[in-house]
C-alpha cells in the first residue's frame, strides 16, 4: 500500500466523535520549537549547522511566549516540552521554562547536552520537571562523530549527575537508525545515568510536511522495511534490561503501520497533541502542512479531529496509545449526559478504545506506580516484570 492508498483510507474512516464535546476536560500535550539554531551537525537532521536548511535564525519572544500561557491553560495543556533545533542556545531559555511553570504546565526539554552543565541549575530553579537527551550510539565516540561535537560525553555525564542532584529524572531519546547498537544500549545508558529511554521511528514525511526534524537525503534513516520491523522487534527486547518509555502497544502500531496494515488508534494529534513554532503559530502535528492558527487564538480554534495515521512519530505514537481509550470513556459519558445511549455505547465500542484502555493499565499505571514507590533512586535496569 502506497502513501496516497494509506491517506485515502484513513480519511474514508467513520469520525464518530464529531458528533460529541468538543473539548475533553483531559489534559494535553504540546511541543515548543524554540528555536531554529542548533550548534550540532547530526547527519539525519534538517536542523544540522551544516545544512542551513532552517532559514534564517530565529529565536521565540519570550514576552510573547509568556503572554501565551493562558491560551494553553485554557486548552487544557498541561505538558509541555521545549525541542528545537537546540533549545538550550535560547538566550532566554530559563525564562521560557519559568513562564510555562508559573502557568501550572509541567514543562520538560530534550537537548543534545553540550551546554547543560552551564544551564542545569538555573533550568531547575525554574522549575524543569523532565530532562530528555538525545543518544545515537551505544559507542559514544560515534555518537559525538554524528553530532560534530567532541567532548559531548563528558558534558552530558554532568549535566545528568547534576539533574540528579536536583531530583529531575533524565530520559535518553534515541532515534532508530544504522548507528543504534540495541542490545549494547542498557550498558552505555546505565553508565551515563539515564534512568529511562524513549525511542523515535524515522521516515520520511509523505503528506508535504514543513518538519526538519529528520533530513530526507540521510542514508542512516534510510531504513527497509525488514529493517525497521526488526528494530521495533529489538526495542521490545531491550525492555527486559533497561526501563524503555515505549509502549508495547505502540510499538505494534508501528509495526502495523510499516507493514501497510490497518491501524488500530488514530492519532490525537490536534485535540489532545500539538506542536507550537517560534512564530508561536499552532499545527495538528509537527510534520503537519500547515499550520492551524496563531497560539493567541488558540482556545477559539477547533479541534482537528479527523482520523489519521499517516506518519510513525513516536510522540504521537505513543500518546495517542495511551490517551485513547481514556478520551473514548470520557467522551461517551458526556453522551450519556445528554442521554444519547446510542451514541455513547457506540463511542465505548469505537475501534481501538480497549487496546488502548489495555495499554494504559498494563503499562503506564504500573510504571507510575513502581516510579512513585521507588522514587528517582530506584533501579534504571529493568526486570521483564516492571518493563
């Protein structure tokens, strides 16, 4: 099945939930862009210093920024994580956590690490909740020979040693390319500090996406087919070494969707997921066309709730897994508010509301939990049982 087939059969698809609320009073998730800069070279992204693929330099205003907090809040957001390019070049970039924290947003941000000794305490002192940094390689010399920057190792050891010291979990993100080495990860991880690991699912974008967030000519992302069902094969192994933030679920969405099978959890990517430029413009989803409007007009825009599973993000992936089942419940107790028994059953039964129901109870309930019993000290090695 070609893209253009793909597209046309999950548009083909019955939005059932067009006819309830419009706006869940679960909460949501954003991701900032904060820039376009980056001071890395990384071959599989747009971003890379070497490329100027991103156009001139840009920087979001943080007035501006902080002028947009109760736009978010009132779209129920309250997840947040900063990305760039590299956001820690953000000249204000503590600011910016600050003001998503004054709003009551946990607000979180992924960095290659280069500069995080220098950032750490004032990024904890306004208030960082999570700590995501990017890892290519379990061989960490060629990890710092793709992003350009000799050293890295040692600044991303500290930076983590010091968000330790500051109680803020650290989350290694890897994205799936020729570099990645699986079963040599939980070693390198575990010795760096990392307390979990969150992978990402490369490839190209087919629905004329603006993202720079992988470069289509990188031959370590150009992966085949067996490829990338071996590396999700992979990925669900290592969970018995090493505390893996994949969904199991999720997982086997990508594998469906690599295989060209039917899907069964559309993206919630424009009602409960969005992705926020430094022009402080909204879009459904990163690799999205366009954009869905201006974050100031953000509590007046609709919800952009068509069906689509069109691309393998693994943010979305794995939220949209999660949150699903839980926005189906909700959903069809409103129904059942305005005595719409129909309806609301028919919403219960939607396709995909007990997998990710499933999901959610089999993993991430279990993994909060066993994360608020043991605390940040607890073991990053994970048992079969507690992956």
């Amino acid at each position: 099945m070609d893209m253009t087939e793909r597209t046309i059969k999950w548009r083909s698809l019955p939005n059932v939930s067009s006819a309830i609320e419009p706006r869940s009073p679960l909460p949501a998730v954003c991701d900032v862009s904060v820039t376009n800069v980056c001071n890395a070279a990384c071959d599989f992204c747009g971003f890379s210093r070497e490329k100027k693929l991103a156009g001139p330099r840009r920087y979001i205003d943080p007035d501006d920024f902080a002028r947009a907090m109760p736009m978010l809040r009132k779209r129920r957001i309250r997840y947040m994580t900063l990305q760039g390019g590299e956001p820690l070049v953000h000249p204000q970039i503590e600011s910016l956590v600050a003001s998503a924290t004054q709003a009551g947003i946990q607000c979180g941000v992924i960095t290659n690490g280069w500069f995080l000794p220098r950032h750490i305490k004032q990024l904890a002192g306004a208030g960082l909740k999570r700590l995501l940094i990017s890892i290519d390689s379990a061989d960490m010399r060629e990890h710092e020979r793709n992003r350009g920057l000799p050293g890295l190792e040692g600044r991303i050891r500290e930076g983590i040693a010091q968000a330790h010291g500051f109680g803020i979990p650290v989350c290694a993100t890897v994205t799936v390319s020729h570099l990645v080495h699986y079963e040599s990860l939980p070693e390198t991880l575990d010795r760096l500090g990392f307390d979990s690991v969150v992978f990402s699912y490369p490839r190209r974008d087919a629905f004329g996406s603006t993202s720079l967030v992988y470069d289509e000519h990188s031959k370590l992302v150009d992966l085949s087919r067996d490829e990338l069902l071996e590396a999700l094969s992979a990925i669900e192994r290592l969970k018995k070494h090493f505390r893996v933030m994949d969904p199991s679920a999720a997982l086997s969405e990508v594998a469906r969707f690599v295989r060209g099978e039917q899907q069964r959890i559309p993206c919630i990517a424009g009602s409960k997921y969005f992705y926020i430029d430094w022009n402080l413009d909204v879009w459904r989803c990163g690799p999205w066309h366009e954009p869905m409007g201006s974050v100031f007009d953000l509590d007046r825009l609709p919800d952009q709730r068509e069906p689509c599973n069109a691309c393998m993000m693994g943010c979305y992936r794995h939220a949209s897994v999660l949150m699903h089942g839980a926005m189906g419940v909700t959903e069809s107790v409103y129904a059942l508010g305005r005595g719409e028994l129909r309806t609301a059953v028919s919403l219960l039964f939607q396709r995909g509301v007990a997998y990710s129901l499933w999901a959610l109870a089999t993993e991430e309930l279990p993994r909060t939990a066993l994360a608020a019993l043991a605390g940040r000290t607890g073991p990053r090695r994970s048992s079969p049982q507690s992956a």
